[in-house]
C-alpha cells in the first residue's frame, strides 16, 4: 500500500518563487491536512480538507493555498516563496474526524528558501 | 487555548534502560490524547492513544495512562532498544470536536547500544 505520498522529498526555491507541492493518498480518506514541522515548534497546521471541494484555514495558512478537487489530492501552493517559509512540510490523512481514525503522514517535504 | 506541553531533549539512554518522556496538557473537557513517533526521514506515525480519563495506551512495549487529575499522559517503556531512537510528539484533540491535533514541540530519543 503506498499510502501517503508527497513529492518533491527536497526542493530549494529563491525569495519570490512560487511552486506546488504534492500529495496523494490511496486510502480513500476524507480528511487530509498539511502541517510544517519547524525546530522548537512542533507541527502547525497550515490548511485542511473534510472532503472533495471542501477546504479550511489552519493555524498559519498565510502565504499558502490549497484546492481539493478529488478525494485522492491535496496539493499545497506556495504563491510568492519567502525565507520563513524554509521547513518541513508534511501532508496527513484520516479516514474521518473521530478519535479512533488516526492521522497517516508522508514522509515530508524539505523545502529551503533562499 | 489548547496546549501541549512536552519535556525538553535531547534524551539519551543505554540499551535496556526505563524511559518516561512527561506530556503534560491544558485543555477544556476532556480531550483525547495521543503519542506520535516519527522515525529518522519518515512521516510520524501513531504509537498509542487514549480518549478518556484513566484509560491507558498501550503498543510495542511503550505505555501512557490519561491522567485527568494532573493533566498528564507522560510516555513510559521499561525497556529501551536501539530501535526506539526516534523523535516522540505528544498530542491532543479538543473535547470540542473541531479534530484539529495540537502537537508538543516533540521530545528526541537517542538510545545507545
């Protein structure tokens, strides 16, 4: 099962530079979420989707936008790439909201912004 | 607001020695907790959970009781591996059923052979 899959695993950008970064998952879930993982911080979620069509805000969604146009993808959008935007991205599934459906992350992507 | 709070590491242990990792957290209600462990170039992974007071995650030898009185679920496993080197978060969803996780800052395990 390939599960969650996140492309590109590294990607380096310039100030300015947009890019998209990818995420597909095979489980059928209807949850999906992109989080950035940052030394100290813990993860922070940036956007999430409940399903196909359906999107909302995180705790940091500035500079990021995300579609959900089939229940297989979720992609994040960097508009204009800024330096504090360097991190770890990853996305994560759940088959629903309920405490019983754990989250299935990818295996992240290392994005550096210079 | 909701919060995690996880003790600070590095933590580093020989082979075969105890480990506790202390999560403590501020929350309205009754949230439900989590361990999450994320292993060198991986995505974290679920290692345990609990979703009410006293009830007690358990898997692959780690441990965590839902302590409502010292809103605590610190992690515990009596004896270590090498395999256990990893990156462990602490986690909570609100009572409120909003499924949005709070993470901790996550604790580093290095255990030495």
């Amino acid at each position: 099962n390939a599960g969650v899959t996140q492309t590109p695993k590294f990607q380096v950008l310039k100030t300015g530079q947009s890019m998209t970064l990818q995420c597909a998952q095979d489980m059928n879930h209807e949850y999906m979420s992109w989080y950035r993982q940052d030394p100290g911080m813990g993860l922070r979620l940036i956007h999430y989707s409940v399903g196909a069509g359906i999107t909302d805000q995180g705790e940091v969604p500035n500079g990021y936008n995300v579609s959900r146009s089939t229940t297989e993808d979720f992609p994040l959008r960097l508009l204009s790439a800024a330096p504090s935007q360097t991190s770890v991205y990853f996305c994560a599934s759940s088959r629903d909201r309920a405490d019983n459906s754990p989250l299935h992350f990818g295996n992240g992507t290392r994005l550096t912004v210079t | 607001g909701d919060s995690v709070t996880q003790m600070e590491g590095p933590v580093t242990l020989s082979e075969e020695a105890f480990l506790t990792i202390n999560c403590t957290y501020t929350a309205t209600g009754y949230p439900s907790l989590f361990w999450y462990v994320q292993y060198p170039g991986e995505g974290l992974q679920l290692l345990l959970k609990a979703t009410k007071a006293d009830d007690k995650g358990s898997n692959k030898g780690f441990e965590a009781t839902y302590r409502k009185e010292t809103t605590s679920f610190h992690l515990e496993k009596g004896s270590v591996q090498v395999s256990d080197s990893a990156v462990y978060f602490c986690a909570l969803i609100p009572a409120s059923g909003t499924y949005k996780y709070i993470f901790g800052t996550g604790t580093r395990l290095k255990v030495l052979a």
